[in-house]
C-alpha cells in the first residue's frame, strides 16, 4: 500500500471523512482501504477470520429518505427510525457477511392510526358488550410493523400507548360485564352546566361612590383593591380586606384637577395605576395614589404631530403593556397613538398615525394591546379596526378591518379573548361584534339593538372564554339599563342582568375573585358574587360588621391669644383629636379608669379568693401553714414581740446604748398602781 495516502481519523462510529475517503481510494487504485467506521483504532485491525481490515470492501450506507423511514421529533430536528443505520450496524453486516444483515422493516403510520381509529370506533359503538373492546390491544399488535431490536421495541411501545389513550382503556374481556364501569358511561349531557349557572350573580353588594356616572373602573391583579373614576372628577380606591359592612372608601382624590376620568387600569404587577382623563396628559399613580409620573403635553402649533412631545388634544383610552411593566399607549382625538415609559415621561417612545383609506386623519377612540403585547390595536371614528405589530417600526398597520362598524359612530371598546384569537367590539352604533383575528375579514357574529348612550360603554369576555359581555344604556322612550351575556360560539343571549333606572356603563370580571363589577349611571357600583364559586373579595367586607362611629364632642370656644401671660394663665394651644383623646385617656378621671385590685392590706373586692395572689396560690398548693389574711397587721407583728425580747438579734442590739428608758406605764399597770395607792 503507498505510503502517500493519508488515512482519515475515525472516532466511535461517526464516519468524519466519507466522501474524502472514497475519493482517496479511487486516486491511488485502491480497492480496499481502512475502514471509516469502528471504535478505539487509528490502524489496522484483524476480524475474526484472522484478515486484515483493510481487505474489507467498504461500502457507504444508505438511507432511504423516501421510504418513510424518518420520523419528525419536534425538538431535534428529524431522526431515522431504523437506528441501525447511524450506529454502524449496516457496515458491520458487510464484514459478517451478506447472511447477518438486518433491515429495517417499513410501515405506514398513517395506516396504522386509521386501524387505531376504527378499533376506537368499535369499541365506542359496542359498548353494550365490553368483553369485545378487549380484542383491540390484540389487532394494534397484529400490525407487525417493527423489529424486535431494543430501539424499534421502545418505539412500539411508545405507539401502543398512544393507541391505547386514543381508544381508551379496554376492560377485560374476562370478566365480563362485571369488569364494566357503570360510572364511564355518563355522558356528557348528564354533567353539562348551563354557562347561565357559571354567571356569579346570585348575591351582590353596593358601592357608593357618588351622585354621577361612574366611567372607570379597575382591579388589581389579586383583587384586593377596586378604583373607580367617574364625571365628578374624583378618584375612590376600596380595600376589600379593610372594608366593612359600611363599604367605604379608604381614599378620595381628583388627580386630573377638573377633568372627568375616563378610563382607569392596573399595572400587570398592580403597584401602578393608569390615569386617562379629559386632559392631554395621562397620568400614572402608585398603588396609594400618590403621582409617579405625568405625560407631556404637545405644541398645539405644530401640525407635524410626530414632532410633538405628547398629545395636544383631549384623551379617549389608554392600556398597559401585558408583557412589560413600565410601557403603556395612550390615544388621543389629536389622531395618533402614543408609546410611552414610565421612567421617561417627558416624552413618548413611538407614536402611530391613524388613516383612514383615502389617506385622511381618523381619531382613534380606544386601544389596547393584544394577550402577548406584540400588538396593539386601535379602532377608530371611521369604522375600521387597525392593527399594528410593535416589533417593527410604527410606519402603517399591519392588518386593517375596514368597515367593522357603522362609520363616523365611535367604537367604544374592543377586548381580546383569554385565548388571544377572538376579538369583540362595541360601538355607539347599537351593535355588538366578535372577530377572528385569523379571518379577519368579516365578524363572525353581530348583535343589534343594544342601545349605549356612553362612548366608554366597554366590553370584555368572561375567564373562560365561553362569553362575551357588555352593558346597554336606558333608552329615550323608556326601560332599564342591563348587562347582557352572549355565547361566543352561537351568540345566542344566555342570560341578563336588570339594573333599574340606571345605565350599565363599565363591567369588570375579575378572574381571580370571580365576581363581576358593574359601574351605573347613578354612581353606584353594584359587585355580584357567588358565595360557592367566589373568593375572597366582595365576601370578605359583606361578612364584617359595621364598626361603630367614634362620637367626639367638639365644643366652639373663642381663643385669647395671651403671649406675655403666666403659664398658669394660658390656655393651651387647640390639639388635633387624637392628641386630645390620648391626653383624656392618660387622666383618670376623664376615661374613668376602673379600679386597680388591691395588692396589700385586707378586705376589699378580692378578700375572699384570698387578699393577695400569693396568698391564693399558696392556699391553692395546698401547704400546711395556714395563711390568715383577716387579722390584724399589728397584731401579727405583736406576736413575736416576747420572742425579740428574749432573743435580740436583729434591731434591740443597735439600740441597746442609744435607746432612753421608757417613762409611760401601760395603761393596765396604771390602773394597778392607783388600786394599790387607794389601799
């Protein structure tokens, strides 16, 4: 062999050089060279008839693409099935011989499922006899379409199983009827719940947050708060954990001055809160309503509205960002569509240009963003529906939906379904609509006559997405305010609530609490719950008692200012009520301290268990030594006067040299002396 031809490095049995090696033998004349496949050489090797190696024909294995032997794994890319292949196991047979060789054996999945697909077939239509649906383990093994080696025995495997979990599983033919599950034979029809029953609506409590129509209404991600925002300006947050059965706010506030608040929404993380009022500028709260940041405010002269900082017209909607926290958009009836971040407010981030089809200005009247924030979609006065993806640059929409709604009628509110596929729309045209974004060429379902007097009448689904919600207004020639509910899939009316002489403006199902908000025309906010499928909070403050008002007499007193005065003369400077409760409440004879009990001395009010605790657990013990707690203090200390007499020890001794002698008798001697003097 020359010694010229370089020989290719093999390692395991992943041939590096296939083609170069071919290549090598046909240049020097070569019909045999050293093989490309093997483990642990570099050289020549002898087989078991004592040959070289390299007297072995090399031939290159093949694989048949077409032959249906390659199966799609999904994460790796595509694998050959007959792994003998790639091991090297077609290579070894060359060098056994042509008698040792094994091939893999071809099938067709296809069949295979249909085969599995009729046997569940038989067996769903004969359930009456059990014993027969057990032959279908038996006809998928009699397929016969894999080898008995251990990689082919695994697939198999993995087949049967997913045979078995289409037809489910065959009861033993055995046992006959007894090995029958009477409880499988339900069917679906027994347990279906109407979606009527999934409605919380079976109690309800009410929320007073004014004398005008309430507009906004959002929830934190957990449901511990409520804000609300109506016409009169005002801002009201509820805790629903510190509420009680009074229902009160915890906190009033107009953060927008004198602008009516039109819309309000939690961050995803619920420590902002979006502000959108009748003003240019939005404004973003913390979770105690304190201002975290305000947009700017645009050059009303500047018709280039891309060169403007912020809005310069009146705002109709904003939304957060589902995906990132500090990102939300605004719109505005200046036309556009804002981006903006809440650590750089002075000015937006992108800005998109709403047109209508021949190219003329059209004011978007609310947006949102979609369930995974890659788009936002905004609807405008001209009836369309615009889409516009935000991982490219805010040049024109995506996708349009022209003539969605009546033209030149406001869109009020469109919601995206928890899924993220179906859209709905509400407009003032009296028409509720739902959309597949996937075939957004026309709606897949209309409803009519539901009349909305409010250009923030909304619309959302509910947590399942099995219903689309929405509130109608009380007409001109009478009737009630209502909030219906639609199937999504025939929308057909599956049920209404009745609110008398009140609009239904705002609705809010919170998926977590599973309790529905509904803000009135008539400044309430009703919030229906459902005591067995609700939680936590409307529950939580209906359960609480009222607490009782503190009655604090203030009385109206002129005040001398004094300022050269004694201090004994002046009068005290007015407190705040805490301060003057807290002072009261130190003076004893203003808040009427009860007694302290009696630590020393006898009688009194706990005499009788004993006068003293340590008396009390001695007599309680048990002891021997009796502890009399109703003599005389004198007399007890008297009785050990003979015995200090005797035996001074402790106070007699330092006063024995000091101590006078004593002049006074006692009274009983007294009077002996005189007896004796009168003898």
């Amino acid at each position: 062999m020359n010694g010229s031809v370089r020989k290719p490095i093999i390692f395991g049995k992943i041939p590096l050089s296939l083609e170069s090696d071919i290549s090598l033998k046909e240049e020097n004349g070569l019909e045999n060279s050293s093989p490309t496949v093997g483990f642990g050489t570099f050289g020549k090797r002898k087989v078991d008839n004592g040959e070289l190696f390299d007297n072995v024909q090399f031939k290159k294995p093949h694989i048949d693409m077409s032959s249906g032997d390659w199966h799609g794994n999904g994460i790796l890319g595509k694998r050959p099935l007959a792994l003998n292949h790639i091991v090297g196991q077609g290579d070894q047979a060359d060098i056994n011989g042509p008698s040792s060789s094994k091939k893999a054996k071809s099938f067709d999945v296809q069949e295979m499922f249909e085969k599995a697909r009729i046997s569940g077939q038989q067996y769903s239509g004969n359930k009456a006899n059990p014993g027969a649906s057990g032959k279908i383990v038996n006809q998928c093994s009699e397929l016969n379409v894999l080898s008995d080696s251990p990689e082919e025995t695994k697939l198999k495997g993995e087949l049967n199983g997913v045979t078995e979990s289409c037809v489910g599983e065959a009861p033993s033919s055995s046992d006959g009827d007894a090995g029958y599950d009477e409880a499988s034979d339900l069917s679906d029809e027994d347990n279906y719940e109407p979606p009527s029953s999934w409605i919380p609506m079976k109690e309800n409590v009410t929320l007073h947050h004014g004398h005008k129509a309430v507009l906004a209404l959002a929830s934190d991600p957990a449901g511990a708060r409520l804000a609300t925002g109506s016409i009169d300006y005002e801002v009201r947050f509820w805790d629903f954990a510190g509420m009680d059965a009074s229902l009160q706010s915890f906190r009033t506030m107009q953060p927008c001055d004198n602008h009516p608040i039109k819309v309000l929404q939690y961050s995803m993380t619920g420590d902002h809160i979006l502000v959108i009022s009748g003003s240019a500028q939005a404004s973003v709260l913390d979770r105690d309503g304190l201002e975290v940041a305000q947009c700017a405010k645009g050059d009303q002269y500047i018709t280039d509205m891309a060169r403007t900082k912020g809005h310069i017209g009146a705002l109709n909607c904003g939304a957060w960002n589902p995906r990132v926290k500090e990102e939300f958009i605004t719109c505005s009836i200046d036309g556009t569509c804002r981006l903006w971040v809440t650590d750089q407010p002075h000015s937006h981030k992108s800005i998109m240009k709403t047109r209508t089809h021949n190219g003329l200005k059209s004011v978007p009247t609310t947006c949102t963003y979609s369930r995974d924030g890659k788009c936002v979609s905004l609807a405008c006065r001209d009836g369309s529906i615009q889409f516009w993806d935000m991982r490219r640059p805010c040049i024109r929409p995506s996708m349009i939906i022209r003539g969605a709604h009546q033209s030149g009628e406001d869109i009020t509110s469109i919601a995206y379904s928890y899924g993220g596929y179906l859209l709905g729309s509400r407009s003032l045209d009296c028409t509720l609509k739902l959309f597949d974004i996937r075939v957004p060429k026309e709606s897949l379902h209309c409803a009519s006559d539901l009349f909305c007097r409010y250009p923030v009448t909304n619309c959302m689904f509910s947590p399942n997405d099995t219903m689309l919600l929405t509130g109608t207004s009380i007409a001109e020639k009478g009737g009630h305010g209502k909030l219906h509910f639609f199937d999504c899939n025939s929308f057909e009316k599956v049920n209404e609530i009745d609110l008398f002489n009140s609009h239904v403006i705002r609705t809010l199902w919170h998926p977590k609490l599973d309790q529905i908000m509904v803000g009135t025309g008539d400044g309430i906010v009703k919030v229906f719950y459902d005591p067995g499928r609700s939680q936590r909070g409307a529950i939580l403050c209906a359960a609480k008692t009222k607490k009782k008002s503190k009655q604090v007499e203030v009385v109206a007193a002129q005040q001398i200012i004094t300022p050269h005065a004694l201090p004994m003369f002046r009068q005290d400077k007015p407190k705040s009520v805490r301060k003057q409760m807290e002072k009261d409440r130190q003076d004893p004879t203003k808040s009427h301290r009860p007694d302290l009990p009696i630590t020393a001395g006898q009688g009194g009010r706990v005499a009788a268990s004993g006068g003293t605790l340590s008396s009390f657990v001695i007599r309680n013990l048990g002891l021997s030594k009796r502890v009399e707690d109703d003599q005389d203090p004198r007399e007890a200390i008297l009785r050990f006067a003979k015995e200090a007499a005797d035996n001074p020890y402790w106070v007699s001794p330092a006063y024995s040299k000091t101590q006078p002698k004593t002049i006074f008798q006692g009274d009983g001697q007294d009077q002996s002396d005189k007896g004796e003097e009168k003898t």
